[in-house]
C-alpha cells in the first residue's frame, strides 16, 4: 500500500519547510524555538514525577512513504528502570522481554518463536546483535523515557549549534484530544553532528505533556519511525511480579 502525506504525521523535507514557513508568519524562529523548548522542560520535569506506568505503543516504519514494518506492543516500565514488553502485533507476536537493570546478571530475558516456531529463550546483552531483530535502539531508550530524552537532547545541541532550520510550537488535536504539537528541523550538517532525524514532528498530551505521537524522519533512505502511545496508566502501581521472569503470567 502506498501512503500519501499531505498534512498529517509523516511529511517529505519540503513539505516540512512549507508547513513551517506558513506558521512562521505568526511568530518569528526564535519566539517558535522558545515555546518548544518550554514543552520538552514540561515534559521532563512531568516525567520525573512518573514513578511507573503501562502502556501500549504501536510503532510503524516507512521507506519513500511505503509501510515496512508495524507492530503494536505493550510495556509495563517502573523507574529507576525495569521494562517488560510483549508484542502483540507484527512480526515478533507473541514476544515477551524483560530487562531489569543490575538483575539477571544484568542480561535482557527474550521468549520468541524459533525458526520452526518452537519457543526459546534467550539472554542477551542491553544493547546485543540478537536486540536488532526487535529494534535498532537501545532498551535503555524504551518508552516514554526514550522519547523524551532523544528530543530534548537532539533540540538542545540543535540549539546550541545554530543548526535548527525550522521549527513551530502549536496547539492540535490528536485523537480528540488537546495536544502541544513541536515540530523541529535540523540543518543538513546535522547528520554529521550525530542528531538523530533530521526532521519531528511530536504530539505532547496537554494536560500531562507526556508524548502521544511522535515521528521521526531519518537520515537514510526516506526512512520514517512513528510512535504512538495509547491507554497509558500512570503510576499504576506495579511491584515487583510485574518485572519477575518467574510471574506465571509471563512464559519465560
């Protein structure tokens, strides 16, 4: 399936650069760069008073608008940090990890589906070769932690470099509800200063300013990520079953 862009999440560099330029009439860069750092401080510092929560997260990656890969996953994070994530949907269906920071001989605990389809487990290393048949990033940049730690520090070094290009603070709608929408764009040396995308566009919940949708437009081949969060319970009140490679609920 082909998916066209025109207005919504996942937008080509020029199609960033005409949204943008038409907000900038209302306010200059500056003015724009100060309200978006005024989120992510929000978003921070609303974080830091999140002791743990449930999520589900669906992720979906496109080359040159074409839909490579989508999968839907729920995660259960407690700080200082402990994560269990089970695929529900996509290619890894039925995958569970647990990672608990300083147990297990520190190594992340995955059940998949073997190439015959027996379940295994397996322990690998955090930032592991077997991680990347889940994801390219680190476990330590799970969840909304991740998110909002890879866009304050991509639009801070930005900031201080001079290297942003573009970038609008507004309000939206997204799925009903009110949301700050932060779009930012790095100059094209960025990818030699070691910034994640080039281009975002993120949806922070107004009233919590924890991340609802964000996209990130890479460096190589027109590559997209889109994450987006749903049915998200803060301060849920996990223990420690829930982070257990033992739980009877888990198939460890």
């Amino acid at each position: 399936m082909k998916v066209v862009f025109v207005s919504s999440f996942l937008l080509a560099p020029v199609a960033f650069s005409k949204v943008t330029a038409a907000d900038e009439h209302l306010h200059d860069l500056p003015q724009h760069i100060q309200e978006a750092f005024g989120v992510l401080t929000k978003a921070q510092e609303n974080y830091n008073q999140v002791q743990d929560y449930t999520a589900e997260i669906y992720k979906e990656v496109f080359q040159n608008g074409e839909r490579q890969k989508e999968e839907r996953t729920i995660i259960k994070f407690q700080k200082p940090f402990k994560v269990y994530l089970k695929w529900i949907a996509g290619k890894n269906k039925g995958a569970e990890l647990l990672y608990v920071e300083g147990e297990n001989n520190n190594k992340i605990i995955v059940k998949k589906k073997g190439i015959i389809g027996i379940l295994g487990t397996m322990e690998m290393a955090p930032d592991g070769f077997w991680l990347r048949n889940f994801t390219k990033n680190s476990i330590k940049e799970a969840g909304f932690g991740g998110i909002i730690d890879k866009a304050w520090k991509q639009f801070k070094t930005a900031k201080e470099n001079n290297d942003i290009v573009s970038a609008t603070c507004s309000l939206a709608e997204l799925d009903g509800r009110p949301a700050h929408k932060v779009v930012l764009v790095v100059s094209p040396q960025g990818r030699d200063n070691g910034y994640y995308c080039r281009a975002a566009i993120q949806y922070f919940d107004a009233e919590s300013y924890l991340p609802i949708k964000s996209t990130f437009q890479l460096w190589d081949n027109d590559e997209v990520e889109v994450f987006t969060f749903d049915k998200v319970k803060l301060n849920a009140g996990l223990t420690a079953k829930d982070f257990d490679r033992g739980n009877k609920e888990y198939h460890f």
